[in-house]
C-alpha cells in the first residue's frame, strides 16, 4: 500500500512543481518563438499575415460565392471579423497540437542525457501558439474599432476565456506529446482528426446555418462554445454564455488531468522507445 501511495504521488509530483519552473518555460517559449522565425525577412509578421491569408480565401469562398453571413444585414466585413475571430483561437490549438506531436522525439537528447522536466516541453508549445494568438487578438480589436468605431468593453473577459483555453491545450498537447514517442504516425493522424474538428466547428460558418437534426452535434462540441464565447466578448459586445464557458471549462480540467495523467506514467518508457 505504501508503495502504491508513493508511486501516484510521484505520478503527480511534477505536475505541483510545474509552477516553480516558470523561468524555464518562459525560456523555452522565448526559444521557439525566435527560432520559428529566425532568418525569414518578416520574422513575426507572418504570425499575422498566414491566417490574413487564409481570412482572405475563406471570406471569398464562404462570403461571396456561396453568400454566408453572420446575420442578417452582415457585410463581408463582418464575415471576414467573425471568420478571424474563430480562427485565433482554433489556430492556436491546431498549432501547438502539431507541434507538441512531435516535441519528446526531437528533444530525445534530453530524454536520454538529462534528468530534464520533459512535461515543460508541450506546455512552452502551447504557450508560443497563444502569443501568436495574443498578436492576432490586437489586430482584430484594431480592425473592430476601424470598421465598426467601437471597442466593446466586454473584452474583460477575455481572460475568463483564455484560460481554460490554454488548460485545455496543455492536457491534450501532453497526450499527443506522449502518443509520438509510441506512435509515430501520430503526426499525420493528429493533421486529419483537426481537420475534422475544425469543420465540426463552427468556425467558417455560422451556427445558423447548420441544418436543426445536426445542431446538437455541433453543440456537443467543446469548441463550439468557446469560438461562440469570443466572438460575444470581442465582436458582439455581450457578456460571455455562461453555460457555454461552464461546459468548456470542464472539459478543459478533464482533458488537463487526463493528458498530464498518461504523460506522466507513459514519461519512464520514452528512453526505451526513443
């Protein structure tokens, strides 16, 4: 019994010291940051300018041709407002996903060499995507304010958002991280589950549009919650959907305490593996 007691508090353990190793994440965010765009002439503008790209081929597709709106008297501005304040957080998920699936493998010189918290790994992934968010968010309040002469003060509860956003992502970001070492396909089969996702999502269209038998599909979907959320805080000038944000939130501590459960007993085997 005691030695069961001591293992799952050394399961656990890292997780309580993950706050006392604060500078070393931040070290490792400031790391992937720069190196991400070390040597490109546009450094971090292509932060912006990738989802302005994709903005730009949604908004034509969605908007002009097939006549998509986010209400009724909507223009393609306000689709295209709409469209990038979905996408923010989606981007910031799908990225650090990807990259996390990945991360254990090729930092393996850490895991062979180094007593090293390798749990900081995901987590400073995570962190440089919702940076990237951070900077996306600043421009689309600049082009609220250009477009439509408002800032809503709603935008308060930004944080009340954010939060559970980035639990979520370090809980699913660990179990993908330790899927990787065990499954190296992982990568290209996390790429078609996002997919997926992201069109279950209603992201590049509006909830209205989804045909009634659908909607509780939809609905079931924890991010449907969370892109309604921001775009009411954001573009909206509402206070957030609390029962939306409720239900978010628990998933968020249910994928937290799950992914860090499995990337913890997982952790001893990747030495093995790698």
């Amino acid at each position: 019994m005691i030695s069961a007691q001591t293992a799952r508090r050394a399961v656990w353990r890292p997780l309580w010291q993950l706050p006392g190793r604060f500078d070393l994440i931040i070290s490792l965010t400031k790391r992937e940051l720069a190196a991400r765009y070390r040597g490109s002439i546009l450094g971090i503008v292509w932060a912006l300018l990738t989802p302005v790209v994709m903005i730009a081929i949604f908004t034509i597709i969605f908007a002009g041709i097939f006549k998509a709106k986010f209400g009724m008297n909507s223009s393609q501005w306000d689709y295209a407002l709409y469209l990038f304040c979905g996408l923010l957080p989606w981007n910031a998920f799908q990225e650090s996903l990807q990259l996390s699936a990945g991360t254990i493998v090729a930092h393996a010189n850490l895991v062979k060499r180094v007593i090293f918290p390798l749990e900081t790994l995901p987590v400073s992934l995570s962190l440089a995507a919702v940076i990237n968010q951070l900077f996306g968010t600043i421009v689309l309040v600049v082009a609220i304010a250009i477009l439509r002469r408002e800032v809503h003060a709603t935008i308060v509860f930004l944080p009340l958002i954010l939060i559970p956003q980035l639990v979520a992502t370090f809980g699913i970001a660990w179990l993908v991280a330790s899927l990787g070492v065990f499954i190296r396909d992982i990568v290209q089969g996390i790429a078609l589950v996002l997919m997926a996702w992201m069109y279950l999502t209603p992201i590049i269209y509006p909830e209205s549009l989804v045909p009634a038998p659908y909607r509780k599909i939809i609905n079931l979907n924890p991010f449907t919650a969370l892109v309604r959320n921001y775009r009411r805080v954001l573009i909206e000038g509402s206070s957030p959907d609390w029962t939306g944000l409720a239900y978010f939130s628990a998933f968020a501590l249910l994928s937290f305490l799950i992914g860090y459960w499995w990337f913890a007993r997982t952790r001893k085997n990747f030495a093995d593996v790698i």
